[in-house]
C-alpha cells in the first residue's frame, strides 16, 4: 500500500510505503516500484491536501479494514467504482473509499486482487465486504446503480445502508424549482459547490484522463490495467471523491426528516434494482423504464427522471464516459 502525500500522519507498516514531496531523496526506499519521475508526477497528479493510499496487497487490504471500522459507527465512506463498461458484464479496475472522518482517500486496485480486495480480515475481525454490507456504517455514492450491479454480480457485495448523492441533490432544491423533475450529473452538481479553481483543476483532470483511455483520442482501455499506474488516471479516479462530502454537506442539512427517509428507502430500491436479472447497465431500455419509473414516483417521493445536465466543454466527455465507462 503506498501513500501518495503523508499530511501529519507518521505511522508506517510492513503493509504501508509512503512517499512525501517533502522527502523525495528517500522515495527508492519508500517507493520501489515507481521511478523518480514518475513518483513525482503521481505525487503532483493526485494533488491534494487529504492522504491517498494505494493498495494492491492483501495486507493493505487488512489494514484499511482496520482504519475504515476504526472509525466508528454512523461513519460516512464514500464511494466510486472505475472500470469500462460498469456492469455486472464490465470490467472493475478500481474502487476508491474516502472516509470523510479519517481524511483518508483509498484506491483498491481490483485488477491486481481480485476477490482479495474484499476477503482478507484485519486485526479487528473485519474485511472490506463485511463493512460494505454493514447497516453501521453510510456508503456514499453518487448514482450507485452501475457500481452495485458490478459489485453484486461480480464479487457477491451486497451494498447496505447506501444514501444516493444524486437522489440527496434533487430532494434538496426548492419546491418552486423547474428543474426538480430532473436528476442532474455529478458536474453540474459540483459546480454549486466548488470554486473557480476547483472547477478548472477538475475539468483538466477529467480531460486528461479521457485522453488516455478514449480510443477516439487515441487512448486506449488497457491505461486501467497498466502498472504503475499512471499519474493521470489516477487523478481522474480519486478527483469526483474528494468533493462528495462537500456535496453531502451542502444538500442533506436541507432536508426534512420525512425527506431523508424517502432519499434512503429510494437509495435501497436502487441498489436492490441493479441485483435483479432483468436490469441492464447502459442500455436504453434500462434508461426509459427508470425515466418512466421515476416520473411515476415523482409525485410521493420528488425525485425525478434521469436528464443529465453539463458544464460546458465536458459535456461529451462525461456522456461518452457513461455509455463507456459507468
């Protein structure tokens, strides 16, 4: 497990290597597998003032059991799933956990373990599937249906307790608001709570990390296989993470009680529809019918369908992702 930026916290493992700009004369110690320059520009990709770990051993996997429990019940852990074709039938390379309270962002490399991302326990008696699928702690996402199609067909990780940022956002903005029946996209939901230039690292980090893997731009699917990973990628994996809580933030206080009853109990339906047979990630048909489903339910649970809103400039960017990526 490699630590990209330490930020006040010193303790190190067998399972834990860590890399600072601070101390880059030490980064063939702490850093093996990465050469200078690139140990330099994964540090400067991934730019950041929250800790960022990487982990593709099943002792890192342990010992991020160990820091997401440690963290207590009621903890929030949010979540991103990035692989090509998001689905049950896709391919999962990375899983990215951000625990809000920790500070502490986690990239768990699937490509390299597998089902050892979820089974082996840590010191305290849990893996990565066992909190995942605990009602003690909240799971994050935003839009969890991909994400939890792919990790309940593929590894068996029946998500728990899971609250929707997308559904939060839309319940959430005013009743006079013409827009409500409409669930907006992760950038144009960001764009309320991030600066200029946040807004503008962001948007680069995206654009540079759809260069790689769009075959269009001459990229190709293989930069989520390839080890060391690169710098770019990485950034575009870890960038939508760090602003979720920011977005939490903003929304959920908002909220009525009888509101964030109706975000849960609508997040679970979400999850228990990406397990049926029947549902299929990216396909048309799957889109009409949750159009149609949400318009029904608009009404009882005020949410609505699933049009898509843009910054300018990424929006065929971030739609060529959805069909592709998600």
């Amino acid at each position: 497990m490699i630590w990209l930026k330490p930020f006040g916290f010193g303790a190190r493992s067998s399972a834990l290597r860590i890399w600072s700009r601070a101390i880059q004369e030490q980064h063939n110690v702490l850093h093996r597998r990465v050469s200078t320059k690139a140990a330099a520009a994964l540090a400067r990709a991934a730019n950041t003032k929250k800790p960022t770990f990487f982990v593709d051993t099943p002792a890192g996997v342990s010992e991020v059991a160990d820091r997401l429990r440690a963290q207590g019940p009621g903890s929030e852990l949010y979540a991103d799933i990035e692989g090509q074709r998001l689905s049950r039938h896709g391919a999962i390379s990375l899983i990215v956990i951000y625990s809000s309270s920790a500070r502490q962002a986690f990239v768990l490399d699937i490509s390299i373990l597998k089902r050892a991302a979820f089974k082996p326990k840590g010191s305290r008696g849990l893996n990565i599937q066992q909190i995942l699928q605990s009602t003690a702690y909240r799971k994050i996402f935003f839009d969890v249906r991909n994400d939890a199609d792919a990790l309940f067909h593929q590894f068996g990780v029946a998500l728990q307790r899971v609250e929707d940022l997308q559904l939060i956002e839309s319940a959430a903005r005013p009743d006079n608001d013409p827009s409500r029946n409409r669930s907006r996209g992760l950038a144009k939901c960001l764009e309320t709570v991030l600066s200029s230039v946040e807004k503008k690292e962001w948007a680069k980090s995206k654009k540079a990390g759809h260069a790689l893997f769009d075959p269009k731009s001459g990229g190709s699917y293989a930069v989520f296989e390839k080890r060391p990973l690169s710098p770019e990628i990485l950034a575009y994996c870890v960038g939508d993470v760090f602003y979720l809580p920011r977005l939490r933030e903003k929304h959920w206080d908002k909220l009525s009680k009888s509101s964030r009853k109706r975000v849960m109990r609508e997040s679970k339906a979400r999850v228990l529809e990406s397990q049926q047979q029947d549902f299929k990630a990216n396909s048309p048909k799957t889109s009409k019918r949750l159009r149609q489903r949400d318009k029904h339910r608009a009404m009882e649970i005020e949410f609505g369908g699933l049009s898509v809103e843009w910054w300018d400039g990424l929006d065929d960017i971030l739609a060529w992702e959805n069909r592709h990526l998600h």
